[in-house]
C-alpha cells in the first residue's frame, strides 16, 4: 500500500523534464527582455545614494516581520536575511528624478552567489523551495506596497502564482520579481527617495519626497482577499522524490564574538557567555586575519608611511579600523545573526550594512564618539591655548554612523559607570578586574612633603591644568608616568617629577589624583585602590561608586582643592 501511495503521489511531482523546460522558457523571456529594454530610450537606469531628499516628508511606509511565525528551517531564514542584506546595500538612500524610471532589478542586480547572495525561500511554480536569492520577493512586496501609498505609478507589476496564507498577495498587495523579466518599475513627476533598512526582527520601508499636495492622492485600494492556496514546502511536504528536494538544512543559528581590545573584563564575559557552537575571534579564538606576520608587517609600513607623510594619528588609526572592519565581514556567515562586536569597527560595519537583520551587542571601549568630542568642546572652552585638546576630532558621518549603530545595538557591554549609565536599559554591567594590590613592604616611606600620583598621559585632557592649579601655592610633589606631556607646564610651588612606572609611581605616592576630562580604562586608579591609597577622580573616570574614592567634577578646580584638603593629600 505505501509503495502504490508513492507512485501515485511522484506521478504529480515536476520531473526534471518539466524543469529543463521552465529554465529555457525563462531564459528565452530574460532575452526578449533584454531586447526590448536595448530598444527603449526611457528604461531604467541605476540610481546612485544622494541626500537631496533626506528631509523630505514620507510619503509612505511600510513594515513587516522579518521571521515568520511558521517557518520550520532557521536557515533558510537567515539565507533570506544575508539576501535582504545585499539588496538594501544598493537600494537603501537613492533617490531617484522626477520622469525617471525606477527598475528593480536594474536597481539590485542578478542575486548570484559570487555578488553575496545566499539560498533562502522561494515560492516558484507553486512550491516553496530553497533558492539561490530567495526572499527578496519581500522587499519587492514592500516597495510595491509603499510605491502605490505614495503616489508612484506602477510601470510593471506581477502577481504571485500562489497566495500563501497571511501573505499581502491575499490584499492583492504584493509584487512577484524574478531574474530578470518578472520585474517591479516605478516612476513619478517628482522626485523621491528610498530609504530601506531592518533590524533583527523587522524589514521597514519609507518613500520621501515633495509631492503636490493638490495632486491626485493614491490611496491603497482596499481589493477583495484572495484565496489562499496550498503550496508545497520543500522544507515539510515529505515528497522525498522530488529533484527540487534539498532535505533539512544541516547548519544552525549561532553567536560570533570579535574581541578587538582584549580587556580583562571582555575576556571574563566570553568565559561566562561562550556557547558551544560559538565562533571567537581574539583572546581564547581564533587568530585575527590582522596577526599574519604579513598583515602585521604591512600595518605597520602603513602606519609609517601615514606619520611620513604628516598625517594625524587619529586619522592613521581610522584607516587600519576600516582595515580591521573589513575582515571581520569577510569572516561573517549567513548564520552568524547573533554579534558581540568592538565598538571600534561599529561604525564602518553599520555603513556597509554588514549589521543589518542581526542582533548585536558592543564591547564600549569608550564614549560614544559625540559625547567624547562634546567633553573635549568643554575642556578647549576651559583652555583654549591648550592644541593637544582639539587634537581627536572624528568625521561627522562617522560619528552620527556610530551614534545609529549604538541605537540599534541590543546591549552595551562595560565596566565603565559613566558609559553605562549612558547605555540605560540597553547596558550590562561587567566588573572591573581588580589588579593585584602593591605590597606594603615595598611602599616608600613619608616624605616630607605630600607626593600626588598622576597617572595618565597625555596631560591636558586628563586634567593636569586643573591640579596644577588646585595646589599651586602648596609644596607638593607630583609625580607623573612615562610619556608624553604638555609643554610649558607652570606648577607653581609644586614640583613634577617622572617615575619609571606606573607600579615605582604607586610605590612612591601619599595618594593618586585624576580630575580627568576623559579616561576610559582607569587601570592606575583600579591600582591605588587595590592598594590601600586615597583617589581622587572624576566620574569620567568611570569607577564604580562601590569602591571607595572621592568624585570631583572635571574642571571644578574649587571642588578638587577641597577634595585635596579633606584626603589631607594637599595642605
């Protein structure tokens, strides 16, 4: 009886007949389509990114799920998201003339493996099957649907062949591509902008533009549902003797980690937080493409060759970041849809759409860009003679680049008090890692005057023209680190000194002070506190305030003279 059930259930299976000939009738359609535009002087042509529009008011919008309820195989889900992903990059801020004609496939081009595309779902000839490119029909869906909401005409339009339950083909809303001549073409008399982008869980749409208010309003048509109809999934249909069956994918969904600056507390996460099909690039990983003694030696030839030719230092750091970026996209799979990622490269991976349809948390090695070039505005307010101060200034697009990204990121990872009390709801907390304390043994003895341990460089921005102020008509020592240092520095009755090191200045100090405008990784501080010595620092600092320290505004030199006095470290 199950071998009469099989032979009669393949006898309605497509043969690889029926294939060979759906692929030449689609070849012959691609040809009389490429004749036909060759012949047209108005087809559509590629429409480059402009911000023209960027502020034009939305016309339309759309949105949808990217993960359907029902959907049996992960994978195929992911492969339709690196999909979406590839297409956003050349759709996402074009903006296109008024007349001209919008082609999507013009747009986006053959989705082949070479150009990145990847199998996901595909509904041809009335089965669901995995497909080289599957599930841009999604994005076609949305832009058909936004197209119409905003007043463009419709130049082409196909319908699916199946209407698949809960689908916009049930409204009679959805919009059918396929390489190259089932294709989705717009125009309008005016001009308008496509902005297109998704997180981990939502693809959504928005056409801009300055339409004529007195024009004729195009309204979405309320049109009667249309049946849906059963289709064959090659994911769950069982019909095992299909030639178009693949069987389940054998991949799985799974978390990649990026450990650029290899921090204790990052290193402490990974151990707490590491799956076991986890991918881990850095400390306790994988070896970065970047650590080739071939990378390494080039790195450094560029870093050179950049100073050689007078280049500012953060500008040098910027491009071997891009550099870095780089890598970390080439080494991402479809499957990787889970990140814990440097905030470095943030900004490079969100420009290249690389964090599109993914979830991601970020290892925060320091302010956001903005809020760390604001704190730097304060202090040149402060000391406007002082050039070291306007030394880090970042490119806007890459900061406002940076600031997106850190929105759509799902967590901040950190230690630091000041970026998470920034980070909100969105930070999880990591505890510094506590050095191990100087002995007491060998501590110097008391001098005769106090000794203040300085412990960063460079000075300025750490805040030195505060407590060089603060104790300039107290006999202090301080003693400051190796490193570079302001010129012209005026101590008043105060005297610098340079230590060996950070543990010879811990070893020597009465007690460490920090009124920095920006630190980012106070290890010095965690140091002094580890050993038993008084600090005095600014929340800047970041230290938590369950250690023991004494908080003084950055600037505040009033604050800090009477934070001095109290600690006994200054009159």
């Amino acid at each position: 009886m199950n071998t009469v059930a099989t032979a009669a259930t393949t006898t309605d299976l497509p043969t690889r007949r029926e294939a060979l000939v759906f692929a030449c009738k689609a070849w012959g359609l691609r040809a009389l389509r490429a004749l036909r535009d060759a012949a047209d002087p108005g087809r559509p042509r590629r429409h480059p990114r402009a911000n023209t529009l960027a502020q034009a008011p939305a016309l339309a919008e759309f949105d949808s799920p990217l993960w359907p309820g029902e959907e049996v195989d992960p994978m195929l889900v992911a492969g339709k998201l690196q999909n979406l992903r590839q297409a956003l990059k050349r759709l996402d801020g074009i903006e296109v003339a008024p007349g001209a004609r919008f082609g999507f496939w013009k747009q986006v081009g053959r989705a082949t493996r070479r150009r990145g595309y990847a199998i996901g779902r595909e509904l041809r000839e009335g089965c669901l099957i995995p497909a080289i490119g599957g599930g841009l029909c999604q994005l076609s869906n949305a832009l058909y649907d936004g197209a119409v909401r905003a007043g463009l005409t419709v130049l082409e339009r196909h319908r699916h062949s199946r209407v698949l339950p809960g689908s916009l083909a049930e409204q009679d809303r959805d919009a059918t591509v396929f390489w190259n001549y089932l294709d989705l073409r717009l125009c309008a008399p005016f001009a308008w902008r496509l902005e297109v982008e998704m997180d981990a869980q939502r693809l959504r749409l928005r056409i801009r533009g300055h339409r004529d208010v007195d024009a004729v309003s195009w309204p979405m048509a309320v049109s009667p549902r249309r049946p849906a109809t059963p289709s064959n999934d090659c994911g769950s249909c069982g019909q095992y003797e299909c030639h178009r069956h693949t069987g389940p994918s054998t991949g799985r969904l799974r978390r990649l980690w990026w450990l650029q600056e290899a921090w204790p507390e990052f290193s402490a996460a990974l151990a707490a937080g590491r799956g076991e099909d986890d991918r881990v690039f850095g400390p306790g990983g994988r070896r970065f493409p970047a650590q080739a003694p071939w990378r390494r030696a080039a790195q450094s030839l560029s870093w050179r060759y950049g100073r050689w030719r007078g280049r500012a230092l953060p500008q040098v750091r910027l491009a071997q970041l891009r550099a870095h970026a780089r890598d970390l996209a080439g080494q991402l799979q479809l499957q990787d849809l889970d990140l814990v990622l440097p905030q470095s490269l943030l900004p490079f991976l969100w420009r290249d759409g690389e964090l599109a349809g993914r979830r991601y948390a970020v290892l925060m090695t320091a302010l956001p860009m903005r809020v760390l070039q604001d704190e730097l505005d304060a202090a040149v307010r402060r000391h406007p003679q002082v050039r070291s101060l306007r030394d880090f200034r970042a490119d806007e697009t890459l900061i406002a680049d940076e600031w997106q990204a850190l929105q759509a990121a799902e967590t901040w990872w950190s230690p630091h008090a000041r970026v998470l009390a920034m980070a909100g709801e969105r930070g999880r907390a990591l505890s510094w890692a506590m050095p191990a304390a100087v002995p007491a043994s060998g501590r110097a003895s008391a001098g005769a005057r106090p000794r203040l341990f300085f412990p960063a460089s460079p000075l300025a921005r750490k805040g030195i023209l505060e407590l060089l102020e603060a104790v300039r008509d107290r006999d202090v020592e301080i003693l400051l680190p190796p490193g570079d240092s302001e010129r012209g520095l005026d101590p008043g009755r105060a005297t610098l000194r340079r230590v060996d090191s950070y543990r010879h200045g811990l070893l020597q100090a009465d007690g460490v002070v920090l009124p920095a405008w920006v630190e980012h990784q106070p290890r010095a501080l965690l140091g002094a506190i580890a050993a038993g010595l008084p600090v005095v620092a600014t929340p800047a600092c970041g230290l938590p305030a369950s250690l023991p320290w004494t908080p003084v505004e950055a600037g505040d030199v009033e604050g800090l003279r009477r934070a001095l006095r109290t600690l006994s470290m200054g009159g």
